[in-house]
C-alpha cells in the first residue's frame, strides 16, 4: 500500500475557522469601514454627476433651439408688464425675480430691463457658467447663487418676490407639493409663476414607443444616473392646480427637438399662476 505523504499546515495562514472568528471579532470595524467607503464613494460620485451635467447644460446652452425661444417669449410676454409689489421697484419699473434651478442662466434673455434677479441652485458646479453668462446681460441686476434647493429656500422672505421662474426643473426635485408651498409663500399677494416643463407622455396611445422609453429609463435609474436625477415620468399640473394658486394656466402641449435622442422630452408642460 502506497504512502500518503501529508505535509505541515503553514502556521502563518489562517484555517477557515480562524478567519471566521477574525472577521467576527472585528465585526464593528469592517462594517464601519464599509460605511465609511460607501459614504465617501457615493459623495466623489455625486459630484462627478454634478460636474459633467453642469458641463453638459453649458455645451447644450451655445447651440440656442430657435422654436424652444419663441415658445418661451410668448410664455415670458407678460411679465414685461408685471408691477413689483415694491413701492421702489415700480417707481423704475422693475421687479424681482427669483429663478429656481437657474443652471447657466439660460432664462437671461427674457427677462425685463432692470430685473433684481435672485437665484438658487443646489449644483456647485453651475457658478463658473452662470457667472460667465450673466455679465452678457448687464441690464439684469443678478445675484449671485444661493446653493440650496426648492424645498430649503427658508432664506427667502415670505411675500417678497413679484415673479418666481421654474424650467426644466421639476423632474429632478425630491418633493414637488413643498416647493409649490414655498413658492406661494415668497410671492407677494398678485405675483406670478411662469414654469415650462418636460413631462412624462400624455398621449400614451398615439406614443406607446415613448411612454415606455420613459418609463423603463427612468425605472431602471439609467436616465436620471446620467442627468442628475432627472425624471421622465413625472407631471407636476395635479400638484400645480390643487397648490392653491387664485388662477392656474396650463397648457400640455409637444416642443419640437430635432435631436433624435431628446425627442423622448418633447412631452411638455407651461403655464402661469398667480399668487
């Protein structure tokens, strides 16, 4: 019969048991450092999501979409007219605005001549392109931006602003009824909010195709992972009309995009309601 050689266990590695009773001895540390690495890996990512969309809305601002414009001037028009709650302000005829997610400051160009322009926005990465946008428009007296949301915006006083500006906005927001809250707080009595917004497919049966594009990208978080939470399936006209505005005008209604990609956001949403 043959000899079975056996050979020294190495003293050095640890047997299955060993390392099981390693790992329970230093159970809270591994889960603490567990913690620690999901924490920071999650910040560095959010910030890289932050910093390529800024770029990506700024590349998307120099190639201006001539019919979005119009639509937006006729949706803007009368503001032009609007009187400041100020006693001041309607002296010189201007009044103050408030953009919420300004971005890179693509709503300058409708703006009325001497606007007091206040901004916000929970992006860092927007300030270099708002910054070099605004000095193109140096009839519009901006501010510079308050980093913050819709819904932590407490550093605006209540009945303070004549005209509140929301676009492109909604589908990313965590909580859609409290920002319509705080923009009714800080209007003055009479103010307006102007908002135009890409929504989810209202017409499901004439654009099955899209309806369940958007419904399976933004399911799946492929959609709102590339472009900083943004939504494609939501509608803000429900939350919008039962806020508690004295008059809504809404309108549903499809922006024409040539790019073949961004046709899944013609589905869109504009309006005013006063305060």
């Amino acid at each position: 019969m043959a000899e079975v050689e056996t050979g020294e266990v190495n003293a050095d590695l640890p047997s299955g048991g060993c390392l099981i009773k390693m790992l329970c001895d230093n159970a809270l540390f591994i889960a603490g450092f567990v913690v620690v690495v999901a924490i920071v890996a999650k910040f560095k990512l959010k910030d890289w999501r932050q910093r390529w969309f800024a770029a990506f809305c700024d590349s998307m601002s120099k190639h201006v979409d001539a019919k979005r414009e119009i639509m937006k001037n006729d949706l803007f028009a009368s503001m032009q007219t609007h009187q400041s709650h100020d006693p001041e302000l309607r002296k010189i005829n201007a009044i103050k605005v408030l953009e919420i997610g300004v971005g890179t400051g693509m709503n300058f160009a409708h703006y009325p001549e001497g606007t007091r322009l206040t901004v916000i926005d929970p992006n860092p990465h927007f300030k270099q392109y708002y910054n070099e946008n605004r000095k193109k428009f140096p009839n519009i007296h901006s501010e510079d931006i308050i980093q913050t949301t819709g819904e932590d915006m407490d550093m605006i006083p209540d009945n303070s602003i004549d005209v509140v500006v929301v676009t492109l906005v909604f589908c990313s927001v965590q909580d859609t009824i409290k920002i319509l809250k705080n923009i009714l707080r800080i209007l003055a009595p009479g103010g307006k909010f102007y908002f135009y917004e890409h929504i989810k497919e209202f017409n499901p049966k004439k654009h099955p195709i899209r309806s369940l594009l958007q419904t399976i990208l933004t399911k799946t978080c492929i959609w709102p992972f590339m472009l900083d939470e943004c939504c494609l399936d939501r509608d803000m006209l429900h939350a919008l009309e039962n806020a508690g505005f004295s008059k809504v005008e809404a309108e549903r209604f499809y922006v024409e995009i040539d790019h073949f990609v961004f046709q899944i956001i013609e589905p869109s949403l504009k309006g005013v309601a006063v305060k």
